[in-house]
C-alpha cells in the first residue's frame, strides 16, 4: 500500500480497454468508505462511459484528449440535493445553502476521490485529476444534469496507461512540513527549498519553449496567470450562487 | 490496500504511545507523493506533537479529547505564502490571491491528507479528521502562526487507536453513484435509500436519546443547524477574505 502511495503518477495517455464491471465495483466502494462529514455523504459521483457524453466533457475539460481516451470519466460533487429532499419528506427544515456546507461536502468528495484514485492504482489503473472541472463548471453542470444543491469540484481520469512516466520530483519535505507551528520562509530559505528544482534539465528546457526567464513566471505569465485566475474565480463563485451556496441571510 | 480503504473506522479514542519517527516520515512522504495542481505544491502540513500547543488546539476543535489524547495532530493547509515568496524573488508577479487559487490549493491539501490517513492505517495507526477545523479557522490560525495566503482547511488526530469500532454503515451505492449523467430522487427513490439506515436499531436509540422525531431532524435541529452553518460560513468566507484569498479586482 505505502509503495502505491509512493509511486503514484498522473496518467495523461490511456489505452481503450474497458475497466471490468468488477473493479469499477471496488473503487466506488472504496470511494464511499472513506471519511465524511457527520455521515451525511453529501456528494455524489458521475461515472461518465458514454463516448459521446465523454466527448461533450471533453470539449469543456479543454480538450484533453484522455477525457476521450479513457473509458471512465468520473465526476464528484459536492452533492446536498439529495439530503435536502430527505429532509424536507422528514419535516426537517434543511439549513445547508450557504458556503460552509458546500465546503465541507467538497472535501468529502475530494476525500472520495482520492480513495477512488487510489483504489484504481492498487487494481494497476492510471489515473488523473483534471482542474479544469474548476474552470468550465457551468457547463460541466449542465452536461451532466446537476441540479442545484450539487457542484462538481474533483474530476478523474480512469484506465489502463498508455505510457511510462518518471516519478514528478517534489521539493524536499521542509517545504511542505512545519513542525509545531508554521516556521515562516527567510529567502535564504526559499532558494535552498527551489535549488533542485530550478536547476534540474528538466526546468531549463521548459524556460527555453516558454521563454521566460525562469520556472516562476511560466506559472505567472503562461500557466496560472492573474487574469485568468480572477476570471474563473468570479465564475466558480457565480457557480456557487446559482447552486444555491451562497445564502447567508441578512 | 483495497481492504485498508474498505475498513476504515475513524478512531476517537487513543493510546498515548508516540508514533515512531520513521512511520511519521513515510506518512508524511505518502502525503506530498498525491496529486497537485500543476506539481505547485501549494499545500502545508503542521506536524504538533507538544502537548502545550495540542491543548491550545483542544480548546478550538471543540475539546474533543482525541486532540489530547492523540500523539500527533496534522493540520493541512491551502497555502500560497511560500509559492508568493519565491515568485517575488523571481521577478514574477503572483496572481494568486483569489478564490479559485484558495479552492484548488485546498482541493490538493485534501489529497495530501487523506494520504497521509490512508499510509497511517496502513501502519496500523487510527485516524479521525476533525470537522472543527473550520468552524474556529481564525484561532487556530493564530495558535499555529499562519502567514496570510494559508488556511487550515483539514486535520487529522493520529495515534495507536484505544477502541475497537464497528464499521460505520453507509447508504446503498445508488444513492451516491450516477451512471452517464445525474439522474434525479424521487420521494420513492429517496424512501428506498434511506429505508436501511432509518430503521437500523442504532438510528431509533439516537432518536430516544435526541428527542426528536426522526433522524433527519437530529441532523437540522441538533447537529448541523441553519443558524450555525450561516455564523460559520461568514466566519469562514472572513478567513477567506482575512488571509487574502478574496482579492478579484472591480
């Protein structure tokens, strides 16, 4: 199990074998047995097979091509549709339209999903999570159908690999880990924790195609830049409103 | 592995024993190896083992005694403070002060912790994530001496487990799993789902001791109540805005 942790890769090129019904089966149980919020299970997942279905995802999932390539496409939501009719047949008044409850459900979906991930790696599936659920959200819900109350906020990939990827470097654990507290980064600090990283080939062949001057602003300037990232936070936002998230009284 | 996921039971009550170094080291490795958008790594993880400061947090994740108790207390963290820092000493601007960065950020914190729980049980370690953790953001913010651009968005309790539970029951796969697209409950789908669950003996003895009148209501009137979720969606959109996760320009 540790060794499957340990050697995860995102898997972007897939072969178009279908996953048998049976190990589907185990990696949505394995999804829905992981932690949750009182449990509630306020999230749901799509599992998209339909290649013309895939094939309208793919278009808003900026055409990545393993969204037509792998033969599963799942969907988590954070999903309070569901809970809310159980409540209102119940003469319980539901009290779950404001951000809160879509947060807490979303990391119930991710936590969902990351079992599913790994369920799939330990049955020798590749997987990869797309962001871009994050980016076209509106249409995604529309494609799928979501009705208000359910939000799509972790997508996955899903199938046999067509490739062989190296381990992605990751800086070193001092980046990540503070003990006790958080231990705030001096410069010094910052260019001993991005030294491997900003030296590797790797990072001066990708300065080169980007020409940029270095790896920070290929983030910046091409990957993640401010624009866009306002942009699509004003739409996640809308998103949040229109699902019916956002109601916090006066 | 797939049986590690299908039998997990979140652990309230623990040993004092301490978690051996290099089991905490594999935990921690497990962690940062998950998914992340872009490889950014735009994630932190406070590793409290002081007894002084777990009493601290205690008092905000609602001094539920597994905090105490529990040797080591992980708090994952959306966390753009180190990213911003080393892209300001190389000359590129950081536009990541909004709320699709802060979701993302804490989409990738949430894979990273519930590997970090997945590798601990495969150690025989028992977990627990504590809700509270946004409930009273802003103080644990301060116990922990988070820079702006972090937000704790998920903890665990980590330790030898001192109960023996039952596997927690969850609803039928249906309720939760939707093939192709969202297929829509009626109140006779919803009826069936929730059958097992509303009239299993434990749901009927939490009604005696809840006074209430069914199960759903313990859920609107007890637990997770409208006027909370509202006090505790402001407090966390506060946060948001506090840490500087809420900046989209005019």
């Amino acid at each position: 199990m540790i060794q499957t942790l340990l050697n995860h890769r995102s898997i972007r090129k897939y072969k178009s074998d279908p996953i048998p019904e049976n190990i589907l089966s185990e990696i949505l149980q394995a999804a829905v047995r992981g932690s949750n919020t009182g449990n509630m299970q306020v999230y749901s997942i799509i599992v998209t097979r339909d290649a013309a279905i895939r094939e309208q995802l793919w278009e808003q999932h900026f055409k990545q091509d393993m969204v037509k390539q792998a033969p599963v496409h799942l969907t988590f939501c954070a999903d309070f549709n569901r809970f809310n009719k159980w409540c209102e047949l119940r003469n319980a008044e539901p009290g779950y339209d404001n951000f809160l409850s879509f947060f807490t459900a979303s990391v119930d979906a991710v936590i969902a999903a990351q079992n599913a991930a790994l369920a799939a790696e330990a049955h020798g599936l590749g997987i990869c999570y797309l962001g871009t659920v994050n980016y076209n959200t509106e249409r995604i819900i529309e494609i799928l159908n979501l009705p208000k109350g359910v939000v799509p906020v972790a997508v996955l990939s899903l199938g046999y690999s067509d490739e062989q990827n190296e381990l992605t470097p990751r800086l070193p654990l001092e980046a990540v880990v503070h003990y006790e507290k958080y231990h705030d980064f001096s410069s010094e600090d910052i260019q001993k924790i991005y030294l491997e990283t900003e030296n590797s080939e790797f990072t001066k062949n990708l300065i080169l195609e980007n020409k940029t001057d270095n790896l920070a602003q290929i983030f910046t300037q091409k990957r993640y830049t401010k624009a866009n990232n306002i942009h699509f936070s004003k739409h996640l936002l809308r998103v949040l409103e229109n699902q019916g998230f956002m109601n916090h009284g006066e």
